[in-house]
C-alpha cells in the first residue's frame, strides 16, 4: 500500500487536488508538527522517529480510485503510469504497488502540478540517485529531491505519524496511541480499533481508529512502502526498502504495527 508525505509549503491546507474533469481526485493530508521531538530508544530502528521539521502525511491510505484515475491522467497527457490493483473496490486500499510504482506515482502528483518529481528514473525507466548536479540534490538522501513537494515517508516519518504523542512526548507501541493492541474490526473508525484479523481490507476512510496526528491505517488494514532502504542508507537503487505497518489478515496483535 502506499501513504504519502509533503513538505509544509502550504501547511494549512486540509486536502490537495489531482488531475482534471473526470479523472480529478483529492488526497487529505493531516499536519506532523512538535519539530525536533525527541526519537524514540526503545523501538525498531532504533532510534527512530526524530524528525527535524514539520511535515504532512497522508491521512489515509492511497485508495484504488486514485490510482484509476491517476492511470488515466496520465495517459491522456500521453505518458501513463500503468499501475495495477487487486480490483477489490474503488475505495479500498490499492494493494500489489511496488516501490517502484509508487514511486513513479508519487512523481506524477508532483509533476503533474509543475512541482519538481521526487525520484530520479532514467530514461530506460530505472531508479537512479540524485547526483551533486542535480537541481536539488541531497547529500543527507541520495532518493528524495530536496525540491519536491510530494514524496514517501521517510522511516523517521511513518514512524513519528504512527507511535509518537505530541501533547506529552510520550511513544507507544501501537498507533492507537497504546502500548496495548488495538481490537480487531472489520471497518470503522472507533478509537482502538484496527483492522485485523479478517478477510479482507476495509476502505480507506474506515480503516480503524486514529492515532494521535489522526492518520488512519498505519496499524492495519495493509502495509505500507517507506521510502527509506532497510539499512537506512538510501544509497543503493536496488537495495530493500523499509514496508511498514500490517495487513488485515494479521492474527496476532502482538505483530500489529509494533515499534519495539
């Protein structure tokens, strides 16, 4: 599954919007503020979650009618995506994306509105790092133009969005807000829930109770792609990268989204 993050070039800014006529769609972001906070020792990575800056992040999980509608964009500008799904349900997560999808993905919301893309392909379509000539290049993230406006979620992000309590500076081991597993629904939003242990995921806006910053489906539902590679390093185009998060089909809570 994918979730998005952002930069805070418009942090007020409640959803943004994609494509046009028939193919239009909006994406709800909510805000990841408390810059600077602390990162959590006890979890895995370790440490994990300090994250420098205020950033947004996408509040629920990329639904399969996003990327409908984003494959047809695409292709009426004359270059589509060609992502696939499951076909589950327009509203329902969309599942069987590879980090290379999503990634391309998220370079078209970015290009698609005149932003700069966020990972570099050359032009036989293979992932590349950004080089120190590059028009925002970052030595610190080889994968991410420090340039563009839309992009995956760091480990140190995803993370932060799922354990971290702002008000108290307090981690959790849950996304519930929670050192206790969330119970198991099959969709909805009440607070402690979590879909898992079921046959199927849920829609994307009914994919279990909030957690502190109010993201939905980071316990749950499906996993999620990070942009970070598993050795942290963003430094190798083919390595792993970091998948976070569970799916439905999960039985033990004690495997359910857990940071330590």
């Amino acid at each position: 599954g994918i979730i998005l993050a952002l930069n805070t070039a418009t942090p007020t800014a409640k959803a943004d919007w994609f494509g046009t006529g028939d193919n239009r769609f909006e994406i709800e972001f909510v805000t990841i503020g408390d810059p600077g906070n602390p990162a959590d020792t006890t979890g895995d990575p370790n440490p994990a979650g300090s994250v420098s800056y205020i950033y947004r992040i996408g509040k629920y999980e990329i639904s399969e009618h996003m990327i409908t509608k984003a494959n047809a964009a695409s292709a009426e500008a004359g270059d589509s995506l060609r992502i696939t799904t499951d076909n589950r349900g327009p509203d329902k997560p969309a599942t069987r994306v590879s980090w290379f999808e999503a990634a391309r993905f998220v370079n078209w919301l970015n290009t698609s509105i005149g932003n700069t893309p966020a990972y570099k392909f050359d032009e036989n379509g293979d992932f590349q790092l950004w080089e120190p000539d590059d028009l925002g290049y970052n030595p610190n993230n080889l994968f991410r133009n420090s340039k563009a406006r839309y992009f995956l979620p760091s480990a140190d992000e995803w993370y932060k969005a799922a354990f971290y309590d702002p008000a108290t500076g307090i981690w959790y081991d849950y996304p519930n807000g929670s050192n206790e597993p969330p119970i198991p629904v099959a969709s909805g939003t009440e607070f402690n829930t979590a879909i898992y242990d079921q046959t199927g995921p849920a829609d994307i806006i009914l994919a279990g109770g909030p957690s502190h910053f109010g993201t939905v489906g980071q316990a749950g539902n499906v996993g999620e792609w990070e942009e970070t590679e598993l050795d942290l390093l963003n430094d190798d185009p083919q390595d792993k990268r970091g998948f976070r998060g569970s799916d439905w089909g999960l039985i033990s809570g004690n495997l359910l989204g857990l940071s330590s």
